[in-house]
C-alpha cells in the first residue's frame, strides 16, 4: 500500500559488486518481478529493501520515507523466503500468528486473522501441526499465511516457490497472483524463471550482473527486448540468434545469411541507417516467429535439414541446421519430418529483432 | 531405495519385471554371513566392556546388602535391606540430599546462564578464536588444582578475593570458606569459573546453527534482537542446552575433587553434599555396607533424573502431533 522507489542503488560485498546503480520505482499496488539468472543481485536487491542488508550507496524511499536506516522490524514490510524460514519448534498456527503476537494484536483478533489466511490458502486442517509434518506446498502456504496476516506495506517474495513441483508451481503461481490482486499490496517477486515473471507480473525488471536491463510490462519485454540477453533470457523456448551482414542501404536494407537473403521493411531499414548500425549484425528471431515446409521445393527463404523433432502434445519443436547454425521452430501442426529429412524455413520479417554484435543493443 | 534403483536396472532386466523378482536391497541383508561374523569380532570387546562395567555395579550391590567386615578374614555378614532403611532415619543423609541439590542448582542455573551469555558474546566477536582459547584454560585444569587455586584466592590472609570482599564491605566476619553462609557461594564460584567455558562452547557450536533465515524471518516479523534470540535461537539451542546440563549435573553428581580439598564439607556441614557425606561414610567410618546403600540411591537418581531432562528437553520438532484443531 506504498510505492517503493529505489534510488542510485549499489551493493558491495567487501570488493564484489552485487547490485550496480539501481533505479526501480515500484507503483503502488504493482506486481513487481525482478528476474535474472542466478547470481544477478536479486536476492541482494530484496533483502536492501527488506533492511536485512546494509545498502552500500544510494536511497531505498517507502513513498515519501526513506528507509535506508530504519530496521527490519519497523518497516511494516512482509516476506517470503526461498527456503520458508518456517520456526520448526511452532506450530503453523504460531508460525502464522507470529508477526501479529509481535505487533501486541490481543488473542481473539489473532485467532481470527489467522484463520482467515489459512482459509485462503487452504490449510485450516493443518494448523495444529508442526513444520516437520508438512510438505513442501505445505510449508510454502504456511510460509505465505505468515506473510498476509497482517496487511503489510510491501511484499517481498524471495523465489518462494522455486522449490515445488512443476505442476504445484503452475498451480502456486495462479493463486499467488490471484491473492496479490485481492489483498492490493505492493509486491517485489525475485524468481530467475522467466515463465514466473511473464505470467504473473504487472512489471518485470531483468537484470545481469548486478546491472537493471529493461523494466517493462511483459509484453514489452518479450516484444521488444533491450538487448540480447533480455531477448535471450525471455521467452521459452529461446530466442534464436542468427550473425548476419547488412546489405543495401536507406529504405531498402536487406539482412544476407550464406545465400538466404531478408529483406527488411522501410522503416526497419530506416531505423537501421539512423542508428548506424555496422555491417555485421546479429538476428533475433523467436521460434514463433517462423514456418517450416518439408521437402526440398519449399521455396522458402532457408534451406534446412532436420536435426531432431520434439513433440510437446499440442505443439512441435523442431531444431533444424543449416551451415553451423541450428534453429529452434514451433509449430502448431504437428508434421513428422524424420531427422536429416529436408526442409525450408521462413522468416516472419515484421517480428524479428536485429543486434549490435558488440554491445549487444537491439536496433529493434 | 528401490524407486531408485529401479531407473539403474538395465533394459534387459526390466524386460523381466514381474516375472522374476529382482532384489535391490542393500548388500548387507543379503549377505547374512556377513554380519555374523562381524558379531562374533566384537564379542570379546564387548564381553570385557561389560566384565568391567557390571562387575562393580554387582559389587555395590553385594556390599549393600552386607554389613562389610573389614578385618581379614572375617566374612561379611547378611544384612538384607538394613542398610537402606536406616537410612530414612539418617539425617545427615537427607540433609546430604538438600545440600547437593542446592550446590548443583545454583551451579547449573549460573553456569547455563553464563555460558549461554559467553557464547552470545563470543558469537559476536571479532576474535572469538582467541577468546576461545582464553576461555579454555581452565577446563583444562585437573579440579584438584582448582580447588587450591581458589583456596589460595580466598585464603584470609593474602587471597585476593577475601581482600575484595572484604573491601566491599560485603564479609564483615572471618574468611570465605569458613563462613557458614559465603562456603556454598565459594565452592559454587569455583565450579561456575572451571565449567562455564564448556557450556560457552556448547552453546556456541549450537548458535553456529541456528539457521539465519530464522532469524532474519523474525525480523522482518517484527522481533527485536532480544525478542530474536529467545524466541527462535533459544528453542533451536535446546538440544545443545541438554547435552551441556546432563554433562554438568551428572558432573556435580559425581565430583568431589574440589569440596573435599576446598572445605572437606564444612564448615558445620554447609557444604556436605551426598557424595562428600558418602565418601565420609565409607573411607572415615568405614561402613562401606552403608556407603553403597548410599552410592546406590545416589545413581538411581542420577540415572532418573537424566531420563526427566532428555524427556523436557526433547528435540520439540521431533514431536508428532496428530490431532486436529481446537
Ligand atoms: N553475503 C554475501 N557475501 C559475499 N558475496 C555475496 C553475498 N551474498 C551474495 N553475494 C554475491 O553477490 C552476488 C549477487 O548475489 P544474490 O544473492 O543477490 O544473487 P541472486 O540473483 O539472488 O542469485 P540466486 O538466483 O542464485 O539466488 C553474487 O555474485 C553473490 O556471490
Ligand atoms: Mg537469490
């Protein structure tokens, strides 16, 4: 129920950096996902604004105050750890009541608060009983009920829900998505799976190394990615990458790959030109974005032969090489082409993506 | 097990599941020869182990049950249950009782107190190596030696204790150990500055694993650093706490080392704990039939007592509660 700005964030631990310049505004009421591969300085980030980690340099504000010298316990904040942090000597109705026995609440309130989030999340049977009896979805539940107890400020979420089974966690990931929406708390979610951050979040901010790539809606995120690492880290299966040449200039560029050669709308070439973008290019290209045809008088832009075919039950992946490269395609139909059988491959020209090979900068 | 090792079996072997049983019980269940022999390796170890343990055990029990004769040649006559019924009227033994539970009360509740302080401390510390080491020397210490170190630090003429209460102003009349009411305190001070640091270290392995995320939890909760530690470190020290208490009561049980040098038990049996009057009992009167009628309640008790810790102290995570709300 606050906004939460963070401001010129660094973190050091001793002489590694963790977290490099952070700028991240959190709307009030806002899902905010921070997504990234292990090791990019999530965890870091949370914990700064959970006050469990001293900031190096910068300001973390909840709405107007700043927070950065205020503990943990008067921040009004509420989180979820990776490994639930459940207290085994508590039941789950203690470990639940904990933060209200804290704030003083007297015992009847307690008791109704509880109940009520265990309702919500289903576990009203298990709340005589001890943390070792519980399984993991269990434990996560329990983990969240102490959280939505008490209508904190902010939620902290630290991958809560990266130790279930996939399909608990598809199931976890609708509820908890739901409860944000029903309970309107501003809510900071880490998690370094992409599936999590797209389906859930009102933002994603991606990071790397410690560095904010791209904070957007995941629809900006996954159309019209920064970089290449967000293109690459976004979207399941990966994006393809593709090193082409430039040919041609002003409105009539044309993308040339061995004897395949992409001819690029106006505007794409023009943009391009603008940006001046060198020679030698990298092309983006989801594996939605592209038709296979069997056979070898496809007609197609590529000619390729099939390296191996995945069936997903709806959908098909098919990996095909062609040169040294290798492309993944997903298609609806499933149509069975045997490795090593022949096929031509087109290319949706209006979504694919093109990089700066060196800096890694998408043109668009 | 067996999920497991099913996914290792061969192709051609699972062809055959169903049909012929395949076994993927760990070696040692098949292989039962294998476990005969290595019982028949350890029984003389463990025969002699026993040969030594119960023998005195069994002796104790003889002697309890005699009244011993020490001359040579004279056999030891029948007594039967003499022993321990003279015993209720005995009052020395009973105030034998009270004082032992006395001295190892305070001890324990000092040194648990202490200890657990010293290890919050240390924990802490930036040189909690070396503090270690420091706080280690005197559990090094034979208690023989502790015994004359305090005598000598009491002692009312030179010690530097007697001086510094005397100071204070706090003993107004003779010397710490002669006085009915500061000997209890002075034998008690001596156990708590030998055995505090191996309570600290006890304490100090189990703070090491007290698991962060715990605490940080309790934070974010709303706990403040002393509302942290007793509410989520404590609980996660209990089992650490039990090993340390048992260790230091049954100690207190046991040794005597320290009193017999530092008081002998006095002054006016202020002192006299059970084992000192049982040692009094057996090695000055020598009524041994009596001493180990003694003895015998002494680790009957220590024996239940040590059941009634572990039962309170029990791992609470461990236990399986099944019923359903109230
Ligand atoms: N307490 C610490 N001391 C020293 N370095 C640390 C500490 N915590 C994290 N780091 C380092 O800081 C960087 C960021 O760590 P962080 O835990 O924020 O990553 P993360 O994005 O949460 O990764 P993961 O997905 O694996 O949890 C890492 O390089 C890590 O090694
Ligand atoms: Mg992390």
């Amino acid at each position: 129920m606050t906004s939460v700005t963070i401001k010129d964030v660094w973190k050091y631990y001793g002489k590694t950096m963790a977290v490099k310049e952070l700028n991240i505004e959190v709307r009030d009421n806002e899902f905010l996902c921070l997504l990234g591969p292990s090791g990019c300085g999530k965890s870091s980030t949370l914990r700064m604004l959970a006050g469990l980690e001293f900031i190096s340099s910068g300001e973390v504000f909840f709405g107007d105050l700043k927070v950065n010298d205020i503990p943990p316990r008067d921040r009004d904040i509420a989180m979820v750890f990776e490994n639930y942090a459940l207290y085994p000597h508590k039941t789950v109705f203690e470990n639940m009541a904990n933060p209200l026995k804290l704030q003083r609440m007297n015992k009847t309130d307690i008791k109704e608060r509880v109940v009520w989030a265990a309702q919500m999340l289903e576990i009203e049977e298990l709340l005589q009983r001890k943390p070792v009896e519980l399984s993991g979805g269990q434990k996560q539940r329990t983990a969240i009920g102490r959280a939505i107890v008490r209508e904190p400020k902010v939620f902290l979420f630290d991958e809560p829900i990266a130790h279930l089974d996939a399909k608990l966690r598809s199931h976890m990931r609708g509820e908890l998505k739901h409860l944000q929406r029903r309970l309107e708390t501003t809510t900071v979610y880490v998690t370094h799976d992409q599936l999590e951050g797209m389906t859930m979040a009102d933002r994603i901010a991606v990071m790397h190394e410690g560095v904010l790539q791209q904070l957007g809606t995941p629809g900006e995120i996954y159309n019209h990615p920064v970089n290449e690492f967000v293109a690459g880290f976004v979207g399941e299966p990966p994006m393809n990458f593709l090193d082409c040449r430039i040919e041609g200039a002003g409105d009539s560029a044309s993308l040339v790959y061995d004897n395949m050669n992409l001819a690029l709308g106006g505007e794409q070439s023009r943009i391009l030109e603008t940006k001046g973008a060198a020679r030698e290019v990298r092309l983006g290209i989801r594996p939605d974005d592209l038709t296979i045809e069997m056979g070898t008088d496809h007609g197609l832009e590529l000619s390729a032969k099939i390296f191996v075919t995945e069936p997903l039950g709806g959908d098909m992946l098919i990996e095909a090489d062609f040169g040294q490269d290798r492309m993944t395609i997903k298609r609806k139909i499933a149509e069975l082409g045997q490795p090593g059988d022949a096929c031509g491959i087109a290319v949706n020209s209006e979504k694919l993506h093109v990089f700066d090979r060196d800096t890694g900068e998408a043109f668009f | 097990m067996a999920v497991n090792t099913i996914h290792r079996e061969p192709p051609e072997q699972s062809a055959y599941r169903g049909v012929r049983r395949v076994d993927h019980s760990p070696q040692i269940f098949n292989n039962q020869p294998a476990r005969y022999y290595l019982m028949w390796l350890l029984l003389p170890a463990v025969l002699l182990l026993a040969a030594i343990s119960l023998y005195p055990f069994v002796w104790l029990i003889y002697m309890s049950l005699h009244e011993v004769q020490l001359a040579p040649g004279k056999s030891d006559l029948w007594a039967g249950v003499d022993n321990f019924t003279r015993l209720f009227s005995d009052k020395s033994f009973a105030r034998g009782w009270v004082t032992l539970f006395k001295y190892s009360a305070l001890c324990l509740s000092v040194e648990i107190s202490l200890g657990v302080l010293v290890a919050v401390i240390l924990n802490n510390s930036r040189l909690e190596k070396l503090f270690i080491t420091i706080f280690l020397m005197p559990m090094m210490m034979a208690p023989v030696v502790a015994g004359f170190l305090y005598m000598f630090l009491y002692n009312g003429t030179f010690g530097w204790y007697f001086w510094l209460l005397r100071s204070l102003g706090v003993l107004d009349g003779g010397t710490i150990l002669g006085n009915k009411s500061w000997a209890m305190a002075g034998i008690v001070a001596t156990d708590v500055w030998q055995w505090t640091p191996l309570i600290a270290l006890i304490t100090l392995a189990g703070l090491k694993r007290v698991p962060q995320e715990q605490l940080e939890a309790n934070m974010v909760d709303g706990a403040g650093p002393l509302r942290n530690f007793f509410s989520v470190a404590l609980p996660n020290l209990y089992p650490f706490l039990l090993i340390a208490i048992l260790l230091r009561f049954m100690d207190n049980f046991r040794f005597i080392d320290t009193i017999l040098i530092m008081t002998g038990g006095g002054p006016a049996n202020a002192t006299k704990i059970l084992p000192t009057y049982l040692f009094d009992v057996s090695f000055k009167f020598f009524e041994l039939g009596r001493g180990a009628a003694i003895a015998f309640t002494l680790l009957l008790l220590t024996i239940l007592l040590g059941l009634i810790l572990t039962k309170i102290f029990e791992d609470p995570t461990r236990k399986i509660k099944t019923d359903g709300m109230d």
